[in-house]
C-alpha cells in the first residue's frame, strides 16, 4: 500500500493527511487512493497487452461511484452481478458493450434491463437460466450473448466462503455437464453463444489453480470448435489475491505469463474480472479510538468502527493490519488488545489479540486493505449510519459518499 504512507510524522493517503482528513469529514471514513486504484487496473491492462482483452472491474467489491467513474474513465469495463450493479455501471459511465452479467440467480426483470442496455455479454450460470434468457430475448426479439460459466472442479486453495471453482459450489456448470449445455444453447433462437466463462475463487494466492482451471477450459474450447460451435471470447474470471498480512500473490505479469500462452493459441478476446486486487489496497478504514477497557484478563481499545463497517473480520476471521496515525505512536511499548467496535454483538471485532502501539482515547488509526468487501458490505445494524466514502487525489479529496444521516436511516419506512 505505498500511497498509504507517513508523511512529516503522521500517515497520509497520498499527499492528504488523514489526521486533517477526519477532521473534517469525522470518522469512521472509508478513504480510497485515485493513483493506487488507477496503477491496479493499467497493471493488468499492460500485463495482458499481447492480446485482445477487455479488464471488466468486478462492482461486487467496491460499488462507489466515485472508484467506478474513476476506472470508466481508464478504459475499464465492468462485471456486474445483479440489475443494481447494471445501474451503477451504467451511470458511472461504462460502455455497454464492455459490461458483462454473472450470478446464479439473475432474474427476468434483471435480463431484460441488461438486454435492453445491449450489454457485451451473459455468463450464464445454469441450463434452467439459458431457457429463460432464450425466452426472455424471443419476447423482445432479440438474441442474447452468452457464454456458459463452467465450473472446472479446481480447488482455489482459498477460505470456502470464496472458492467458486469446485463441484460442490452453486456456481456455474460442471464441466463433464458443459458440451450437453452448449449444444442446448446452439439450438435456442433466442440466445448466441459468443464464448466461455469461468471463475473459480477470489484471494488466490497462487497462479497454479488459474493454470489448472484454464488448461480444462481450452480444452473445452477445442471440442466447441471440433462440433462447429465458434467461441470467440473467454472470459477467465478475477480472483488474484492481494497482500493483507504475509501473503505473496502473483503479480498482475507473473499472472498474466501463467495464462497468456493458452490464450494466444485460442485466438480469443480475453476478459477478466478483477475486483479485490484493484481496490483492495487502494482503500483502508479511518477509526477513532473512544475508549480503552482492561478486565484484568483482556484489554479492549474501543472504536467508533464496527462489524457493520467492517464485517470481514467477524464474517471470515479476516486480518487487516492496523496502523496508528500517528507516527510518534509507533515508538511506544506494544501491547496485545482486541479492536472492538460499538454493535452490542461479542462478534464485533476488527482484530483479536493484536500486538499494537499503545493506543489512546482520541487516537486516530487506519484499518488497511479495506478497500474491498468494506463499504460494501456495511449496514445499518444497531441503527448505525454508514461511514462517509472519500476519494484523494493527490493533495486534493472529495467526499463521493456522504456519510448517513438518521434521517436516511428511516427513509421509506412509515409508523402505522
């Protein structure tokens, strides 16, 4: 995360300080780095330049506005998973023809807008929603563009919550199922086949099961082409894995080098769906310390950030590095802790038995790595207003959402 750095004794995202940042927009903050997120997506564009690609953000992992318009404007495209994200995607400016539709469960409505909008591609999930896409596109006299997601049954070596590559996940078709389905959506008016889909995990920290994974997809391909089914894109998913603690990733090149050569013999246009690995280290949590709590057995540090902020922590016992704003802080003794928040629930946690500097009521401190899964995945829970998003760009920053009121929080509802 080199744009999180200290500067002149306190850390600073980018050239702005985040000790001026939270006193002006308060805590807690979502704050995002513009080059961080930009150097993530022209990566993966260089690495892939050989061949024809389309880097079709995964929305899934950081849905603002702000992040989206920012990535649009690079020349990203975009994978979306529901009629929601179909309207952020296209209101944050993304063209149709690079947005491409994935989930198991997309509803009618849901492929009718898309249809509508004349989006790039369907990656379609299962036969029963081939044979609803087909009705839906002969209803508006259309055909739709599909590729089938088929699942490889390659384990991602990944936490199960977000392994969606095996047999036993919801996701996709199983490969030994892929031919029968591809003949089925041959024959269906309303629907072209265009290409082939997978994706088989996110937070891989190794290229191998990529490699594994595509080494049964090319060769689905082959035995298309073999049956007179001409399959022109491939779309390899997302996935890769970013550092939160010791992890050593692939590079988006290493990456890309693990791949590239089974592409280039396909003669496809790539797509991939990065999320994580764009965002991910773009984005951390600003926290304000309110109290400290020693039982004798445990000590607490009390923030006013919590599992509805934040809920990785609690959902996948996930570890974000804390950092103290202050940098005189980190001279300190260290000490073990939990970072707890404010929600009435034991779960609400940002770390356990933690070794930190000292920290104290009033201190500001930065929760790394949240820029995916962060935000959003916040909710109201305890009537919580969601955190305040920000984006900085270079020594400017501008608030891209602003933080909820209690208003917010009852709009819609009515008392009887």
């Amino acid at each position: 995360m080199d744009h999180f750095a200290y500067r002149n004794s306190e850390l600073c995202c980018e050239r702005v300080s985040l000790r001026a940042l939270a006193a002006h927009v308060g805590t807690p903050a979502y704050v995002y780095s513009k080059a961080a997120l930009l150097e993530s997506y022209r990566a993966y564009d260089g690495a892939f330049a050989e061949v024809p690609h389309v880097v079709c953000y995964s929305i899934k992992a950081n849905a603002n506005l702000g992040v989206l318009g920012t990535l649009a404007r690079a020349g990203a495209g975009a994978d979306i998973v529901s009629g929601g994200e179909l309207f952020r995607a296209l209101r944050a400016g993304f063209p149709p023809s690079k947005i491409i539709f994935d989930g198991v469960g997309k509803t009618r409505d849901e492929l009718r807008e898309a249809l509508k909008a004349e989006i790039l591609m369907f990656n379609v999930e299962s036969r029963s929603e081939l044979r609803a896409l087909d009705e839906v596109a002969r209803e508006m006299g259309v055909r739709a563009p599909v590729a089938l997601r088929v699942n490889p049954d390659v384990d991602p070596q990944t936490h199960q919550y977000i392994a969606t590559g095996l047999k036993t996940s919801k996701f996709g078709i199983p490969i030994a199922q892929a031919l029968e389905a591809y003949e089925e959506a041959a024959s269906r008016e309303g629907v072209q086949v265009m290409g082939v889909d997978m994706h088989i995990g996110s937070q891989l920290t190794k290229a191998s099961p990529f490699a594994d994974a595509l080494a049964r997809l090319a060769a689905l391909v082959k035995a298309l082409r073999e049956r007179g089914t001409e399959v022109r894109m491939v779309d390899v998913g997302g996935g890769l894995g970013i550092r939160y603690r010791e992890e050593t990733p692939p590079t988006h090149r290493e990456y890309a080098m693990v791949l590239l050569p089974a592409l280039r013999e396909l003669g496809v246009t790539v797509l991939l769906e990065p999320g994580r690995s764009i965002v991910g280290n773009a984005g951390i949590l600003l926290t304000r310390v309110l109290y400290r709590k020693d039982t004798g057995d445990k000590r607490f540090v009390v923030v006013d950030a919590a599992m509805n902020d934040l809920i990785r922590p609690a959902l996948y016992d996930s570890y974000h590095e804390i950092r103290p704003v202050d940098a005189a802080r980190l001279g300190d003794p260290m000490e073990s802790v939990d970072v707890v928040g404010p929600v009435c629930e034991s779960g609400d946690f940002l770390a356990k038995d933690r070794e930190l500097a000292a920290a104290e009521e009033g201190d500001l401190l930065a929760v790394m790595s949240a820029g995916a899964y962060g935000f959003v995945m916040s909710s109201n829970y305890n009537t919580r207003p969601r955190a305040v998003e920000v984006l900085v760009d270079g020594d400017r920053y501008t608030i891209v959402r602003r933080r909820e009121t209690y208003e917010d929080l009852v709009a819609g509802e009515t008392t009887l």
